[in-house]
C-alpha cells in the first residue's frame, strides 16, 4: 500500500461490491459515506462532512459517472444509481476530477524559506539567469514577475533555504493536458489529454478518479448475461498465487471464461514483424511500436509528425477482443488490465465491451468473498507463449518483435531504441525521432516506466 | 538454535488488496541479525476480514496471535518484542 489515498479508495470498492453481491447497495449506498465516516469518527480531510461528500463523488465515479455533473449536489447516490441500471452507458471519459476532493493547491512556484541566512556569497542571486532574486534585510526575495521556475537556485542554496512548491497532476502531466480552472481547481482538458493516469497516481488528495465501469461488469453478471474476461499479460505480477488460481478466481465470480490478452500480443508481434519488414523493404527509416494507448494518443494530438511512423497493427488487446468473439459471439468482453488508457481504447473497440483495471479486478474478487490463494488452477487450453506474456514489460514488445524476425530476413538489420515512461522531456525526444535526428529504424514506446507492469492502475509497482 | 517465529501474513484476497502485496517484502527489510529467526508464509484468508471490520485489514499472525492493521513498521515492532537484538535503521 503506497499511501492513504489508496487505501481508502479500495476499502470503499471493496464494500461496494459487497453490498451488490448482498443485494443491499440499492437500500445501503446512500449510507456508505456515512458508515464509512460515522459520528464523531476522525476525519482524513479538515471533517467527516467533508470527507463525506468526496466519498459520494467517488461512489459516483464507480457507477460510472461524472463527478461534476450538475446538480450532483442535491442528488442521492439512490438516484445515480437507478440511472446506472436503467440506461447501462459507457462513461463519456476514463477520468474526472472532483472539485470536493481537490485542494487547490497552491501555484508551483519558488519560494525562500526562514532557511536563508541571506549569506555574503548569495549563489542563488549570482545563478539565476533572469536576475530574479535579490537580497533584502538579509533575506533572499523572488520577484515573480521575473522568474521562470528553473530552479537553479535551488540547487546552488548552501542551506537548502530555498524549495519549489509543486501543483502534483499538473507536475506529473507530459502534456500540459491538466490545468486549474476558474476556481483554482484542477481540470482535464480531453483535447490534450492521452489518458496516461499520472495525474491519478500522483494525486496526494485522490481528485482525480476513473470512471468505472465495475457495476456494468457485476449486473450483466447479476442479470445473466454472459461476460469473457481477458486478462492483460501484467497481471501474472499482481496477484498472489499466479495467473492459473486467478483466471479460477475470476470464473469464481461468474465470468463464463477468462481469456490471455497475451494470446491476442502472438497476433501483434506476428504481424507487427511483418509490418516492420514491409515498411523497411519500401525504404522506410523509422517503425514505431502501437500497443500502448497512452503513447498512440501522445502522437495523434502532440507529435502529428510521427503518425506515419506509428505501426498500425492492432494492440494485444484488439486482437484477444476478436478471439473472444470469435469463440464466444454472444458474450460481452471485459479486458482487465493496469492502464487507464486501456480504457478509452476499449471504448472505441468494437470487440471490447467494457474495461476494468487491477485494483478494481482485485476489488471484485474481494468484495464477492473469492479468495485467489485456495483456487484450483485454471485449465489453460494453450497458455500463451513467454515471449508474449513478456509484453507487459518494457523491452518485451521489441524482443519478442526481434526474436520473431531474426528468423527468416537475415539481411535486415534491426536497430531497436526504447523509450521507458513518457514524460515532457521524451515528448521531446519523439520530436526528435520524427526528424529523423536519432539513432535507430525501430522505436518501442511505453508510457509507464517499467511498461505495462508500472501502470497507474497495477496493485504491485 | 533457538525456535524461529513464524510470521504468517495474509493473501486473502482483501488483505492483499488492502496492504499484504507491500508485506510480502518484508523479508528483504529484516535486519541481518533476524532473518534466520523469521520463518515467513503467506496463506490464504483467515476469514477475519469477514467477521471483523474490512478497516483492519490486513492481518498477520505471529506465532500465533492475530494482528490488525498490520504494515511493515508495525509487524517489525511485533517481532522487535520477541527478538533480543535491536534492529538496525530501517
Ligand atoms: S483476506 Fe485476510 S482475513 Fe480475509
């Protein structure tokens, strides 16, 4: 458990999920807030009220909705609720964020503290390359009208005097895409953002909250409804016991089958390979990796330049879509993965039908009382092969592109480059590529350091 | 050689979810001098998530007796008590 946020976040999904299995969330959800923050408990925010109302926009959020939707004030939880059973939408977008819960922090910026001794040397005066800082009754002073936040200063302070105040999500974001509103709260412009969830992972108020769709997976559950899960390769990591006692444990639930997403990755480095080898045949310099959504967005709304480079074979998680129809056509698929971008692809996949992350997966399984370690292993008809299951780290996209290559066009040379977690410096550095002024005929990109198995949404980092 | 204590750390499900993953480390942050007297296991729900609060999860057992709300600072406390060597800095 990294933090409190966290925490509490899985305690309330946990119960929520309880209380449907129960048959009690229609006559309890209203109370959740309040059984969770009873009378005179102590509180996580300045009071119980308060954390009342972030614990109703969050159990908002997990029906699907938007957190500041109009009028959700006045509406009860008992309302939202109905509307989630009766009309079964899909959420507009995979993230929100709630006015109540965000502190609108302070702006990021330079400040000296009662650390400073006003010392004869003055570095930070003599560092700064905007001449912002001068020293007044022994005491070093910003003018803001000068600085440009570069933190050169803060480097130079021999007592440590002087820190840079930090706005997280807006700190986290590569792109710019997370901004404060009007009201000095935090906002998502969708025109920019690539869903990669750092604002959410980074949140020290847990503001920013996904729009599940956890309910839609439990009633076409509940109403009889076939559901297939396919399962993103990562989870291997993430749960105790390893994938054989979890896909039982998914089953548990009432899936009618669990499916490998890393079946669906054979297809991608398949006929990713084989995409690379025509493009370099026609002459082309340069083939980016596609399977990560968050980078797939990164280039369509901030580096046009690089589209053309982008592979254009389907993701892991397309492909295992089409296997589950093909096997199952009457079934809704669910892909389960750590990734919030996952999420907005699968809206737009017509071979996925809802989306649901590892804490929420791991929430389900809770909350309906399946405990993973006492499962039976799962009946594999063909586990899938090790390089594919490797693509949730990074580097596995490529190797397992590369081992598939090397076998047949030896007079190739492959010339791989990766790029680990996506932040505004390797915004930069995709520019660059798109130039043509780097290195290299084969570009993996991850969004998340690590890969797939450092998602926003992974249990285990 | 003295008795070793036996450190059980719940994977249930919920106590997984709610902070076992992180405890399941523990081993690599025992001062040298404790870990040939730890024996760590994880097992499977203790069932205690049911019929207490969800609030204390997750749960150990040390030698035996159950502890809620169990992190990594807490359970070395619990085994600083029945260990004579002091720890090191964590
Ligand atoms: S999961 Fe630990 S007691 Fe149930």
């Amino acid at each position: 458990m990294s933090n409190g946020a966290e925490r509490l976040r899985r305690e309330l999904m946990i119960r929520f999920v309880r209380e449907f299995k129960n048959g009690t969330l229609e006559k309890n959800i209203d109370r959740i807030p309040f059984a969770i923050r009873p009378a005179q408990s102590a509180s996580s925010r300045c009071c119980i009220y308060h954390d009342r109302a972030v614990l109703k926009y969050r159990l908002m959020t997990m029906l699907g909705f938007d957190c500041g939707d109009d009028g959700c004030e006045e509406r009860p939880l008992s309302g939202y609720l109905e509307e989630a059973q009766s009309s079964d939408l899909r959420p507009s977008q995979p993230l929100t964020v709630s006015a109540a819960g965000c502190d609108g922090c302070p702006e990021s910026r330079i400040n000296v503290t009662t650390n400073c001794r006003g010392c004869f040397a003055r570095p930070c005066v003599f560092s700064c390359p905007k001449q912002a800082i001068s020293v007044e009754d022994h005491h070093a002073k910003v003018d803001y009208s000068k600085c440009i936040k570069c933190g050169k200063c803060l480097q130079v302070c021999p007592f440590n005097a002087i820190i840079k105040t930090k706005v997280p999500c807006e700190d986290a974001c590569p792109v710019g895409a997370i901004r404060k509103d009007g009201t000095g709260h935090a906002s998502i412009d969708f025109d920019k953002c690539i869903y990669c969830g750092k604002c959410f992972a980074k949140c020290p108020f847990g503001a920013v909250m996904e729009r599940s769709e956890l309910y839609r997976v439990m009633r076409h559950i509940r109403d009889g409804r076939k559901v297939v899960a396919l399962v993103a390769p990562s989870a291997q990591f993430q749960f105790p016991g390893g994938i054989g006692k979890l896909f039982s444990a998914i089953a548990a639930v009432g899936f009618a089958d669990v499916i490998e997403v890393a079946l669906g990755a054979e297809l991608t480095t398949e006929n990713e390979a084989k995409e690379f080898v025509e493009r370099l045949r026609k002459g082309e310099k340069l083939m980016t990796t596609s399977c990560c959504t968050a980078y797939v967005e990164l280039v369509r709304k901030h580096a046009q330049e690089l589209q053309s480079c982008v592979s254009s074979t389907p993701s892991p998680m397309r492909y295992a879509g089409m296997l589950a129809r093909d096997k199952h056509p009457d079934a809704l698929t669910v892909f389960i993965g750590p990734c919030i971008a996952k999420r907005f692809e699968a809206f737009q996949s017509e071979n996925i039908d809802m989306a649901m992350s590892f804490e929420e997966l791991g929430s389900l399984l809770a909350g309906w009382g399946v405990d993973i370690m006492s499962q039976p292993e799962w009946p594999m008809p063909r586990p899938a092969i090790a390089t594919a299951r490797n693509f949730a780290k990074s580097c596995g996209v490529t190797d397992a592109v590369l081992t598939e290559l090397l076998g047949e066009n030896s007079d190739l040379k492959l010339d791989s480059k990766f790029i680990n977690g996506i932040d505004a410096k390797t915004a930069l550095q995709l520019k660059l590529y798109a130039k043509g002024k780097l290195p290299g005929n084969f570009l993996e990109v991850m969004s998340c350091p690590g890969g797939c198995v450092g998602g926003p949404c992974s249990l285990v980092r | 050689m003295q008795d070793k204590i036996k450190l059980e750390i719940c994977c249930g499900t919920t106590c997984y979810m709610l902070g076992a993953a992180e405890l399941m480390t523990i081993e690599d942050t025992l001062p040298d001098a404790w870990k040939d007297r730890v024996d760590v296991f994880a097992i499977p729900c203790m069932d205690l998530c049911t019929r207490e609060d969800i609030g204390r999860a997750p749960f150990v057992r040390i030698d035996g007796e159950v502890m809620g709300n169990a992190t990594l600072e807490t359970v070395h406390r619990a085994l600083s008590k029945l260990l004579p060597i002091e720890p090191e800095e964590v």
